[in-house]
C-alpha cells in the first residue's frame, strides 16, 4: 500500500465536520459539535493530558471552524508543522490555536497566519522533508518547545510523548481533548521493513511493533517530543496502531538549520 497523510483528517471526513462547526474565530466548534468527541475519548492508545504539561502544542484549523492538523510552539510566534498540513489550505484560510486543551473551550489565543514556509525539498511525505513553519501575527506567551540537535535522540528503544486531537481509531472520530502517548523510537531497520519508502536521512519511526498506540489522521504536524525537545514532525503511515506499521515522522535533526534560519 503506498503511504498515505494518515496524520491528517481526509477530505471527505472534512465536509462531515464541517457541517457541526461555526465561523465563530474564538471558538471554532460549538456545543452541538462537541457531542461528537465524546469526553472519554482517547487518542489511539492514549489518555487525556494536561495543556499546561504541553504548552506548546497548537491544532491548526480552517476558518470554518475545522480542525485538520497540529503543530508546535518553537518560539514566541513561530509554529512547527508537517508540509502537508500547510499547503492543505492557503494560509489566510487557517487559524493556530494554543493554550487550549479542550477544543470546544474558549481559552487560549487564536493566531493568524503572518508568513509561511515550507521546506523547500517537499513534493510528497514519501519523499521526506515534511516540515513548514508558520509565522503567526503575534507573540505568544507560552512556553515554547527547542529543536533536537543530536542524532542520539534517535536510538532505538527511547521513550517519545505524541500528542494531538486526532481521531481515536482508525476511521473514528477526531479527540475533544488534547491527548498523549508514549512511544518507542524504532531502530531504522525495522522501520524499513514496515515501508519501503522509508528514507532515515530524513525520516524516523516510533511505534510498539504490535501496535496499538499511534498517532492518527488530524494529529499531522504534531510533535513527536524526546527529553524535553521536538524530534520529530508526525507525518504519515498506513493505518492507525496496525501492528508493524509505526507512525512516521520528519526527523527534525535532519532539518534543524533550515529551521533555524526561520526562527
């Protein structure tokens, strides 16, 4: 099966969701709307965590109040998130929210989108370079999360934290709440054999080999978080917690400079 944005929600699931949401900038989702997401809820898995913990993490979402996509805080006004999810809708069209756990909350800051950046060697997540940076149209006061810079953060076996609202199965419903999880990093090799495009230059996996905590569509762009920094930029897969099918990642270390320079 070739690779799919399984990170991201689809299409077709986009026009469902958009129906039970509002334009309402503030709070893009209304209580009708949350009944969907169900309090019990739990990222594939996962349980629910604290935005307090994570004050780095943001959702991306389109003006109609559609939440398609994650990112994170590197700086006071620079988001990191997956390629894909930047070029999904222009970028007057999105909105970063943070500081807010629960989506259908009015908490938080809701941003626009002052400049953008996309790595300039994406084509397509089976080809890597998986990565953008957003330049929001103001500061923002949370802490943010710093770059990984040393290639051992990969070794396999190392415990990795992914978060997101995505959905909670595969082909369920999309996370009320901000939820985590814990991973392993997986060696290269096993990764290889999971996919055929997998490419460690600028790529990494993490993953339980039988599955059953992962990241899912609607997490894309979300952090992969090892020791405190983001090693990794959730990318794409084939399923959600299939067994031997680990979630893929943007390995950041690989692209940290031309991060960098955007910061």
């Amino acid at each position: 099966m070739s690779p799919t944005t399984r990170r991201v929600l689809g299409a077709v699931a986009a026009l469902a969701v958009l129906v039970a949401a509002i334009a309402a900038l503030v709070s893009p989702f209304t209580a009708d709307a949350a009944q969907t997401g169900g309090a019990t809820a739990r990222v594939v898995g996962g349980q629910r965590v604290s935005i307090e913990q994570h004050p780095y993490v943001v959702f991306l979402a389109s003006t109609d109040g559609f939440q398609f996509c994650g990112g994170t805080l590197v700086a006071p006004s620079k988001v990191v998130t997956a390629a894909h999810c930047a070029v999904a809708y222009p970028a007057e069209q999105v909105r970063v929210v943070s500081g807010r756990e629960d989506k259908y909350s009015p908490r938080g800051t809701v941003s626009r989108i002052a400049a953008e950046w996309v790595h300039p060697g994406y084509t397509d997540v089976s080809q890597g370079d998986d990565i953008a940076v957003l330049t929001l149209d103001e500061q923002l006061p949370y802490a943010p999360l710093p770059l990984a810079t040393d290639p051992a953060t990969y070794a396999p076996g190392t415990p990795a934290t992914v978060l997101g609202w995505g959905r909670t199965t595969e082909g369920g419903e999309p996370s009320r709440y901000l939820l985590g999880a814990q991973v392993p990093v997986a060696a290269d090799a096993s990764c290889a054999q999971s996919y055929g495009e997998f490419a460690p230059t600028t790529m990494v996996c993490a993953g339980l080999p039988q599955g059953g905590v992962d990241t899912c569509q609607g997490d894309s762009g979300g952090p992969l978080v090892v020791a405190g920094r983001l090693a990794g930029v959730a990318s794409w897969g084939e399923g959600c917690a299939q067994p031997g099918k680990p979630g893929v990642y943007t390995r950041v270390t690989a692209v940290a400079p031309l991060v960098a320079a955007q910061l």
